[in-house]
C-alpha cells in the first residue's frame, strides 16, 4: 500500500521545504509503502509540492528490493494512479489498483485497503520528533521514519510476548 503524508517545514528544513496546495502547508512529504499488517517495506522523503505519482517508480523498485521481487499487487491512493505511474509499476512487474471513494460520498468513510497505510501514518504520529520536519537531510528524516516503526514493532512483539505467557 502506496501513500504519503506533508510534514509541515521549520528552517532547518531548508530548500526541501515545498508547498503542499491540498494541505496548505509548506513542509516535506513522506511517501511510505507498507505491508498488509501496517509494517513499512520503503520510506522516501520528497519536497512537499511535488506529484505523488513522481515517486512510484522509486517506491516500487525499492520495494522489490525488500521483498525480493515477491510483490504483485499494490494499493495506492489516487495520487499515485496516472499513465506515467502504471508504467513504473508495470516495470517492476506490480499492478498497481487506486482504492477510490465512492462516486457521491461526502464526509469522512474508511476505504477498504487504505486504512492500513492510514494506521501507519497514526502510529508515526506518536513519535513527537516525526510530527514536523526538523532535519537538514532527507535520509535522516526516512531513517527516523524507521527508527519509530522499531519501536511500534517492538511493542507489538512484546505485547504479544505478554499475552501468549
């Protein structure tokens, strides 16, 4: 599953910083790719004003890295969807399906599939450092982005550990 959240920018941020028009925020999007239990496969970090659909390429390849090339199907949200990204996902051997709202759906619906990628981003939002982009680097910043899913993964593990004694 395909998705990505705009952190909003401090100064440190630096020249990555863009404007996000659909969030009104100028920061730096995270494009995040998860499994089906919510655990991440591949981060990116991108300027906040570039399209979604410019990184499926580069989550996908990195994805058939991780799993090595097991993945055939993947979810994305409707940034993701375009000629260019069916491409993309075609050559790393991926279809690449958009999880839509319905047509007439107004307000708040959970979408099938989606809310795993949306579960993610709810876990990260624990992590205080994650809720703005502090850092000069993006790969700090994907590094963090991992470093926090340890910790959620760890706790899942432990409680498991508990409730199974």
């Amino acid at each position: 599953m395909l998705d990505s959240r705009t952190l909003q920018s401090t100064p440190e941020s630096g020249a990555r910083a863009g404007y996000d028009a659909g969030k009104r925020r100028k920061g730096t999007k995270g494009h995040l790719a998860v499994d089906t239990l919510g655990h991440p496969l591949t981060v990116h970090a991108s300027a906040a004003d570039e399209q979604d659909r410019a990184h499926v390429a580069l989550l996908l390849e990195k994805v058939q890295d991780v799993t090595g090339g097991n993945v055939e199907l993947a979810y994305a949200d409707q940034g993701y969807t375009g000629e260019d990204a069916t491409k993309a996902a075609d050559a790393d051997g991926i279809e690449l399906v958009a999880v839509k709202r319905p047509s007439g759906q107004k307000g708040f619906m959970v979408l099938p599939k989606r809310w795993v990628v949306e579960r993610s981003f709810g876990w990260m939002a624990r992590c205080r450092r994650l809720l703005r982009d502090f850092e000069q680097l993006g790969e700090v910043l994907t590094g963090l982005h991992m470093v926090a899913f340890v910790g959620v993964m760890l706790r899942q593990v432990s409680q498991l550990l508990w409730s199974s004694s």
